[in-house]
C-alpha cells in the first residue's frame, strides 16, 4: 500500500517511525509538512496538491493542526483517497459532517485517530466489562501544557480522547451531560475541564482533565456490580477490586496484559480496513462527530 504523510509535527513522527517498522506492508510515496523536511529519504513536499499529484497515495495519514483537517481532508478525498485523520475529525462540528458527506460520495475509507481506543489496557478492560453491570465510569487526564498545542482548548485536545473512550468501552450513548471549563494560565482557550455525563441503562461518568497539573496522569475507573477496576494507561496496568467484607478487607486482583504499542496497533488496523473493509475498533468521522457536538458546546 502506498501511503503518505501530511503534518510532520510531533503526532505526524511517530506516525513515520511506526509507517518504517511496517515496510513490508506499506510504502511511504511521500511527505508533506508547511516547513521544508530534512533528513529524510522519501520525497518531500510543502504544497499539498503539489505531493498529490507526483505520487498518487492510495491511503494519506492526516496528522496536522485542527483548524486545518476540513481543506487537507476534501483535497485528499477528490482524488478518491483513504483518509486517517488524528482526532478529532474537524474543528467543528459542521467542518465534519462536510468531510464525511464527500467521503461517502467518492466512496473513501475514512477513520479518526483516537489512539486510546488500541491501549492494550482498554481493550482489556472493555472486555472485562462485557458482562457485568457498570454503574459509574471515571476518567482523569492531566498534565502540564504541551507546547505543541496552539489552536484548541484541553476540550478539543484531551477531552475527546476520553468522551470517545467513555462511548467505546460501555457501549452506551449520551443521554445527558454538563460541562465545567475554566481559563487558568491560558488567554484563548480553556485549560481545566470537568465533565458529567448520564449514559444509556443509567450509568453515570465523570471526566477529569486539565493541563495544570506538574505529571500526567492517565486512569480509568469503573465501579461495576461486585468489582471495581482501575486501568492505568500510562503503564498499561488493570486491576480488579472485589470481595468486600465487613472486616474492611477486599481481594486484589492484577489482571495480565500483554503490553504493545497503541499507534501501531491503530495504524495496522487502519491498513486491514483499507484492504478489506473491516473497520474493527476505529473510530469513525461520526464517533469525532458525538465526541465534537460534547467538545465544542458553548
């Protein structure tokens, strides 16, 4: 498969490093970013249109700022190009619902890149969770400001790693929400949010998430009829509460992962939907579209 790169920033490396480790099964045509590249061996581009045209990718890795995904996206998607955009799809709602209507006419594969969705650690617990009743679901995402953001608030940065999570590993959908933002250290955008949301079968969830705090932190904790789990993403550790008795005591239980690498899970599973139309656990433009009508509400 002939696949290119366009945004060579922070997102669109690791992209290129993980797109290397899969030689065998794709080829890298081409990269484009808005500064010149250097150090590379695939050609490189700054003008889009320009990259395109001299090497005709079948697939493009969308991996530049929000603001600019709807123009990138159409460009790609009037030569009848499979599309991976970094999450979310579009900086709004209705730049979004432009991206999935053309794709749906030219007939392309499109998918959102949410990362998370391929942590071994919410695979893991998504399945733990298939057959027991959850009651309240708790994700906290903190840490200190990156640098590399510019154009969008925590909501559209952090926030929807974890609405879509929240989605992907109930299985349920939104019912009602309330949102507390406020701006900090920041002059444009929001850097501290909480999150309350009523999810279908009365399952309540809360969203931490901040750019404030001096260490990131990245759990998930989810109360559930008999246990209680607790899924770290960062060490891609689960483990399981249960059996509480009167003597204040409880069973403790480390549940095995087998540890990998999320993105390059992600990118393989993007490579199988390409060439089979099995789209298994992406996200679609319209789970970025739930996930912005949350992220980008006044």
């Amino acid at each position: 498969m002939k696949i290119a790169i366009i945004g060579l920033g922070a997102m669109g490396k690791n992209h290129y490093r993980i797109l290397k480790e899969l030689d065998n099964r794709v080829t890298i045509v081409g990269l484009c970013d808005v500064l010149p590249l250097e150090g590379y061996n695939e050609p490189c581009y700054t003008d889009v249109e320009e990259m395109l045209e001299h090497t005709k990718p079948e697939a493009v890795i969308i991996a530049i700022p929000t603001s600019l995904h709807q123009e990138v996206a159409l460009q790609c998607i009037a030569r009848g190009i499979h599309l991976f955009i970094e999450k979310p799809a579009a900086s709004s709602v209705e730049d979004a619902h432009i991206i999935l209507a053309s794709a749906k006419e030219m007939h392309v594969k499109t998918c959102v890149g949410h990362v998370e969705r391929f942590n071994p650690v919410v695979q893991a617990l998504r399945e733990e969770l298939r057959s027991r009743e959850i009651y309240t679901i708790s994700i906290t995402r903190v840490g200190p400001f990156p640098p590399r953001i510019a154009d969008v608030g925590v909501l559209t940065d952090l926030s929807v790693h974890d609405i879509d999570l929240m989605r992907f590993i109930t299985g349920r959908e939104i019912i009602d929400q309330s949102i507390f933002k406020s701006r900090k250290i920041h002059n444009h955008h929001e850097d501290n949010a909480v999150l309350n949301f009523e999810l279908e079968d009365h399952i309540i969830a809360n969203l931490l998430t901040n750019w404030l705090t001096p260490f990131k932190k990245r759990v998930i904790e989810v109360a559930c009829e008999q246990v209680y789990l607790e899924a770290d993403l960062i060490t891609q550790n689960l483990t399981e509460y249960s059996g509480y008795s009167k003597q204040n005591s409880y069973v403790v239980r480390d549940c095995h992962i087998k540890k990998d690498e999320p993105l390059l899970k992600e990118i393989e599973a993007f490579i199988h939907y390409v060439e089979t139309d099995e789209i298994g656990s992406l996200a679609t433009i319209e789970d970025s579209i739930i996930t912005l009508k949350v992220a980008t509400q006044p």
